[in-house]
C-alpha cells in the first residue's frame, strides 16, 4: 500500500501531496532521503530504505529537471508494490501539463492522481500475466486471503482496455481534451468505483500474489526477482556502448603535481642514538622543529590548470561535433538545444567517466556518479552557447565539489576544545589496512596537536605486529610525548581502555590510539577492533587509507564500515567518522582515491599525509582536487 | 636592433594599415557604416547595463541551518502563506517580489530580491554566490531545537562573518529566531548569549587553523577581551519571528531598513 506521493520543487515547497492516502509518516524519511540521498549524488539508485522504530519505508523518486520538480513515493518496505515506478512516472507526465510556476496549490490533481493510480495498478496487473517467468517462493501468507476478495477488482483491471464510457470528472478540466491520447484513462463508471474500495485494502500486494498463484498454479511471483531481473537487463544494455574503446585524446595533457616545498630536515634514523644505552637513554638531541603543513596556505597556480583544462574540453568535443555536422551544431549551439536526453549526454558522460577512471577513481563510484549526474541533467535545456559536453562538465564539477565538501565540521582542535572543558580526553582511534602508514601519521598529527599547545598521548594498541611498541615509543621519544604501552600479547581494547583512565589521571588532552593493521576481510581482527571501539567510545574513528589504492578503496572502507556495524555488540554501532589519506606526494595525479572513499563512507578526509617528515600533514585542497579530477 | 627603430617600424606598420582600412571603408555604403556603429552601440550599452545590474546590492539572503525555516520564512514573505508545508531544499529558492505584507499599501513599492539559501552544508559553497550582491543577511536560528545545534549553528555563523564579502562591504546580519510561537522556545538572548559564547571558543581553535584556511581571512572580535557581537564590522541584530503563524513583521522591518523603498 501506498503510504504517501509527494510533489515538491527543488526548492522544498511541495506542492501537492496525496491527501486521501494522508497516512501520518514516522519519523521524517523524506527530509532524511533528501539530505542523505539525493543530495549526495547517489540519486542515481533506484530506492532508498527508510528506518524508523515501528516503521520501514522505501522511498522511490524521479526528477523532472526542466521544471525542477521531484516526485517522491513512500511505501512500507515488506510490500513490493510494482507499480510504483509506473506511477511516478504517469504523475510526473500528467502533472508537468499542470504546472505552472506561479501557482501553489493543485487540489484539482487529486482526481487525475486517483485516475492514474488505478490504471497503474491494472498495467501492473497485465505485466505480471504476461510475464511467463513465475518462480515459486515459500511462505506466501496471505494468499487465500488474496484469492478471497481481490476478484472484482482484477477483473476489472483488464476492463480498462475495453471501450468505456470516459470517466472524467470536471474537477480535472484539462484533462479533458487530452483523452484521446490517454487511452489507458477510459474507464467505466462502475469500476473505477469498484476498484477503488480494492486499493483501500491494505493488500495490495498479497492480492496480487493470490491472483497469480490461481492463474498458473505455479507458485507465487516474487516482485523483488522480476525487478532484479529487469534491472540486470537494462543494466547490460547500458554497458555494451560504454564498453567501447577509449578517447585517445584523454591523456593529453598531465601536468607534475607541484607540492610546497619543504626543508628536508632531519635524519629519520635514529638507530644509533637510542642504540647502545638502550631506551633509557632519551634523545633530547633532535627535538623537532618546522610548522606542520597543516598550518600553511597552499598556493595553486588554478590559471594554468584552467587554460589547459578548457584546452582539453575542447579536444574532446571535436570528434563528437564532426559527427553531427558543422552546421546542424553549430545552429544548436547558438539556439540552445530543447531538452537534453539520455542519448545525448551518453557521449560526454562517457569521456567525464573515463576521465575519472584514469584518475583512479574506483570504477563503480564513476559509474554512480555519471548516473547521478545523468539524472540531474536530463530533461533540462541546453542554455544557448554551450556545449552538452561542458554542461556536463559543469555538473560534475558541482557534484565533485558537493561531495568533497565536509558534512560535519572538521575543526579537531575545536573539538579537542569541547572535550577538554569537560575534562576528558579526547580520542582518536587510527584503524586500517597494513601498511598504510598509521602509525606514521599517527605521529605526524600529534606533531600537529603539539603545535597547538594540546598535550598529547600515543597508546600503543598494536600489540599484534612485532616492533610496532618499539616504533611509536620511538616516535614518543622524538616529539616529547608520554606514551602508554602494555608489551604484546595484551588485548588492545583494554590497553586502549587503561591508556585513556591514565589520560584522564595525568590530564592528556587527546589520546591517540594506534591499532593494528587488518585486512578487513580479517574476521577475527575486525571482531577485535569493534570490541575496542565499543568499549572505548572514541571521539573520532580515523580510518587511514593510502591513496595509491584504486578500485580496493570500496572494498576496505566499505568492508571496514559494515563490519565495524555488524561486528559491534551494541545496537548503534560507532562507524567511520574521518578519513586520514596517507602517499598523497606518491600519486601525481591520480587523486580518485580521495574521491572513491568520500564517496563510500561519506565522511569527509580531515588530513592528507604527504611526505615522510612530521610536518607532512595537509589538509585536503577540494578545488584543487576538483580540478585535477577533471583535468 | 634597439627598442626605438622597433617602435618606429611599427608605427609605420600601423599608419599604413590605417590608410588602407580608411581607403576601404570609404567604400562601404554608408548606411552599413550606421548599422554596424549601431550594433556597436546596442551591445555595449546592453552589456554595461547588465553589469550595473549586478552591482547594485538590493539582495536579501536567508540562510541558517538545514530545518531552522528558511523557505517557510521565504513563502511566507512571498506569498504570506506556507502552502502545504516545505521539505529539505536542494536548490535556493530566489525571487523579486513586493512583500506580501506591503501589497496592500498604497504607493509604488520597490521589489526586494529575495534568496533562500539550502541550509544543508553540501550546499554551503552556493551562498559565496549571492554574498557579494547582498544588501543583508538573516540568519535563520531554531529556536525551539536550539541547544543540540547550537555548536554546528555558531560555526555557520562564524563561517559567515568572517568572509570577505561580508566583512569589506559591512553587510548587515539579522539574528533571527525562527519558531518562537511554541512554549519552549529560547529567547533571542539567551541565542544570543549562546551564540557569543560558542564564537569565542571557536576563536581560538580556528585562529590556529587559519593561517592554513584560505576561506577564513578575517577575525572576529577583539583578542583579549570576551566576544560580543557589538565588537563585529558590521550590524548584528537579534529578532525574533515565527514562519508557521506567519509573525514575520521584525524580518520585514529588517528587509525594509536595508532595502530602501
């Protein structure tokens, strides 16, 4: 059963919503959808699950960009109500008829909604006869119930396409003359009637089960199968173009990433130092000097890399506009094309992905993202003088830079802060795959904190890889700072727990927790790492991932996310809050990993690690990132 | 060859590429020379126009944190009427209209060009768009959910007094607390209070940060002494206002003292 239908311009003003349904939502799913969906470039998808204690929504929508209007749909998540899609559609049609900016209010849609709903619950109907894929799923509840009572109301389904009187109330008035080429909309009196009490019944969808269960004797249909199937088919189709071989112009132009150069200082062995009179001997020799990179402006030369970047868009172009003939689009370029299609953007997403490809972004996140912007784009007018390629250029730009764009605020000192006036240390938990430098960066970032009169701790919580205590009481040594360690063999969420009471004792502003790498399909060592985190409750879960990584970076923060979830004893489990990228000077630029994890995990990279001395810490440059991206 | 012969060869170069233009248009009709002058002409006083255009600072912009009211606000000065309620904004919401309240006065009325900026923080780089034209600026404030967002409300605040386009050009900034028709709703105060005091604890954690912020160049206040907000360039005004009963006459007083009729 439908839940709710509503209509909204892009701008939050609804429109229209279905008041007949006016079923009261739990919680708020489409502010939430909006805000963690559509705005997070992943309107590509198809749905999205709403979860609320006492309910379970799933949210369908399409767009209409012309007009910038978005339908969204709501219904409880067990029942898969097929028509959803075919009904949104309908709306989105006959309502565009009816809108006009100006106006706010459309009570007159009503009867057209109540129109367009039964005669997407008849097209339903006919698809699910036609279709002769039938599998049989067990535990079909509610089939009698279906059979019992949904007769009338499918039989009067396959009236619709009989000739019938035109029910057509005059509320509807524009709908009148357009009823030649509506002809699903003639109905018959009695039954659109009838059926209506039908789609009252909280059944639908069981119904509908019933129904073909008699028909075939076969087994009951499962909705979800069909859409899949449907889906996977479409999916193929979509690939085979894209398949096609490369834009040879695409790696014109690559340019040195020119980092700030810093002072190469000090030796970073210090075997001999601690050497001979073994740890007790503390090397106050070296203390460290330099500001962090974190505390400095970066400087981009943006003019140079704009001028080449419209260079290349204009390399590209050219192939396309060849084929088209000068003329024809030149003439469109000036006149501005009507409305954009898929078809039409298909060619300049496709070099946009590729593009992205060869940045290493991970190529499922291209793909997502394409799509997003695809939807975006679609339906809308082509402004005069420009080209699809660089509107599309402009929208991807926009959607690189809304995802980069922290969500929360990344100000860890005004949090250090927060915490410190209530007079408990703050902790950070590094946590990733071996070897990708945390206890490196671990250092680097209570360099950083030292910088800001923070008092720091290490906690050496690798108590797993031998020599990794030996490395961070190395690096403790070097900055000056206590650190708590416990030997190997320990567990470390109790290390952990005992580094933080001793924080709490000796007033450490932050701790900083290093932990062993894992793989993360390392089930026991992803068990352990839930069990400290649950039982310290950090401030900021830092997962440290290296920017080499390609299409991996899915597969570990995505792991790492879902297995911190399902791992965890308590029912809301802490997840990933920051993403610490380590080799950025390694890349040039090849910066997609950036993007593949922001994208992945949602949350933003609070530091970049680039380089091998402690100042080498950096906060991330999202236009510049942009800019390479799109290079 | 030195610098000065060079000049003078291009001198040359030019006087007689000047021969030759006049030579040919002396032999273009004259009606084409006027249409082409006035062509010329058109383009130019159109294009100065559009940039006067942009100069003029007559923009209002609501901005606040996503669900403090920023579009219930905007309809109802629009229209003086929320419809059938609003949902998360994707995009501003922008608009030259007569406010509603004053359609009913007598006289000629000036328009005031209002923006509703999506207060979700993915959208935040919009408002750098409309910042440079505004003649105000109203920070929506939740006044009834104000504690828990206190902190992520402060920051956007911040954020926003410390860009350049607001601080070079003074622009005025009206507090503005939103959904005071329920009970147990803060009063503008005590937001006010709340507010200067989670600034000044930013101060200093974003004061270390800065230097490596580009967005951040100005500061806020006076080192040494506790933040208020008297001690900003600009006017910061506390009101209060309720967008769901349509108790907006503070914000209208607001538009109206920087938007001269």
């Amino acid at each position: 059963m439908l839940e709710q239908l509503l209509i909204f311009t892009r701008g939050g003003l609804i429109l229209w919503t279905c008041n007949e349904l006016g079923n009261a939502l739990k919680g708020s799913p489409i502010d939430t959808l909006i805000r963690s969906c559509l705005l997070e470039e992943r309107s590509g998808a198809a749905s999205y699950n709403y979860d609320v204690p006492g309910a379970s929504y799933t949210l369908k929508w399409t767009f209409h960009n012309e007009l910038g209007l978005v339908f969204v749909a709501v219904y409880q998540r067990i029942l898969h109500l097929l028509y959803v899609e075919d009904l949104l559609a309908m709306v989105k049609r006959e309502f565009s008829q009816v809108y006009d900016p100006k106006r706010t209010v459309y009570n007159d849609f009503d009867e057209t909604f109540r129109q367009l709903k039964v005669e997407a619950l008849a097209r339903a109907e006919d698809l699910k006869k036609s279709n002769p894929v039938v599998r049989p799923v067990g535990g079909n509840n509610g089939k009698k119930q279906g059979q019992g009572n949904n007769k009338s109301g499918l039989e009067g389904g396959n009236k619709t396409k009989s000739e019938g009187g035109l029910k057509d109330d005059g509320s509807a008035d524009g709908n009148n003359n357009k009823g030649d080429d509506n002809k699903g909309r003639k109905l018959e009196n009695g039954y659109s009637n009838g059926n209506f009490v039908v789609t009252k019944d909280s059944n639908v969808d069981s119904n509908v089960n019933g129904r073909v269960n008699a028909s075939s004797g076969n087994g009951a249909f499962d909705v979800n199968k069909l859409q899949k199937l449907r889906s996977k088919g479409s999916k193929k189709t979509d690939i085979v173009p894209k398949a096609s071989k490369a834009d040879p112009n695409k790696k014109a132009t690559k340019k040195n990433r020119v980092w700030d150069d810093t002072p190469v200082e000090k030796k970073l062995d210090f075997t001999d130092n601690a050497g001979e009179d073994g740890d007790r001997k503390i090397d106050f020799v070296a203390p460290v000097q330099g500001e962090s990179m974190m505390d400095k402006e970066e400087i981009i030369s943006s003019e140079s890399e704009d001028e080449e970047e419209e260079d290349d868009v204009g390399k590209k172009n050219k192939p396309s506009a060849k084929n088209k003939g000068w003329f024809s689009s030149m003439f469109q370029s000036i006149a501005g094309k009507a409305n954009l299609e898929k078809s039409d953007l298909e060619p300049a997403l496709k070099a946009l992905k590729d593009r992205l490809m060869t940045k290493n972004v991970a190529e499922e996140i291209a793909e997502k993202l394409c799509e997003s912007v695809a939807a975006s784009l679609e339906g809308k007018k082509l402004a005069s003088f420009t080209r699809i390629s660089s509107t599309a250029h402009a929208a991807m730009e926009e959607a690189l830079v809304r995802i980069l764009t922290p969500k929360r605020s990344i100000d860890i000192l005004r949090d250090v802060h927060a915490s410190k006036e209530q007079r408990k240390p703050y902790v950070v938990v590094f946590v990733g795959v071996n070897g990708v430098g945390k206890s490196t960066n671990l250092a680097k970032v209570a360099y950083w904190l030292l910088q800001h009169n923070v008092s720091v701790m290490m906690a050496a919580c690798d108590t797993f890889r031998s020599g990794a205590v030996e490395q961070l009481r190395t690096h403790a040594r070097r900055l000056q700072i206590p650190i708590f360690e416990k030997g190997y063999e320990k567990d470390p969420a109790v290390v952990a727990k005992e580094a933080i009471q001793e924080a709490t004792r000796n007033g450490s502003d932050v701790v900083l927790v290093d932990t062993a790498g894992r793989m993360q399909d390392n089930e026991p060592l992803m068990r352990a790492l839930s069990k400290l985190i649950y039982l310290n409750n950090p401030d900021l879960v830092l997962f440290v991932g290296e920017a080499l990584v390609g299409n991996d970076a899915v597969d570990q923060l995505s792991k790492f996310n879902q297995k911190l979830g399902d791992l965890s004893p308590s029912s809301n489990p802490r997840l990933i809050d920051g993403i610490l990228l380590t080799k950025f000077d390694t890349i040039d630029d090849k910066v997609g990993a950036a993007l593949s994890m922001v994208y992945i995990s949602g949350s933003p990279v609070m530091f970049v690690g680039c380089g091998q001395s402690y100042t080498d810490l950096k906060k991330l440059n999202v236009k510049s990132i942009v800019k390479t991206l799109l290079k | 060859m030195d610098p000065i012969e060079q000049f003078e060869e291009w001198k040359e170069q030019a006087s007689h590429l000047w021969r030759v233009a006049m030579d040919h248009l002396r032999h273009v009709p004259p009606t084409q020379l006027y249409a082409a002058a006035a062509i010329v002409v058109f383009t130019t006083v159109l294009l100065l126009s559009r940039l006067l255009k942009r100069a003029k600072a007559n923009t209002i912009v609501l901005t606040g944190l996503s669900g403090s009211g920023k579009s219930v606000l905007f309809y109802q000065l629009r229209d003086g009427s929320t419809h059938q309620g609003t949902v998360t904004s994707m995009e501003p919401n922008e608009g030259t209209f007569v406010l509603h309240g004053e359609t009913t006065k007598k006289g000629k009325i000036k328009a005031v060009h209002i923006v509703d900026v999506p207060g979700h923080s993915r959208l935040r780089p919009k408002l750098d768009e409309y910042l440079p034209q505004a003649a105000g600026v109203v920070f929506v404030v939740d006044a009834l959910d104000f504690l828990p967002n206190c902190r992520a409300a402060s920051e956007y605040l911040y954020d926003l007094l410390t860009k350049g386009s607001v601080v070079k050009k003074k622009v005025p900034l009206l507090i503005l607390c939103n959904k005071t028709d329920k009970v147990t709703a803060h009063t503008k105060e005590f937001i006010r209070r709340q507010m200067e005091k989670e600034i000044d604890k930013l101060r200093t954690s974003r004061s270390a940060i800065s230097e490596a912020d580009i967005t951040n160049e100005f500061t806020l206040g006076v080192p040494g002494e506790p933040f208020t907000f008297t001690q900003c360039s600009n006017k910061v005004t506390t009101a209060e206002a309720s967008g769901l009963t349509g108790e907006i006459s503070q914000l209208e007083e607001f538009i109206r003292e920087h938007v001269k009729p």
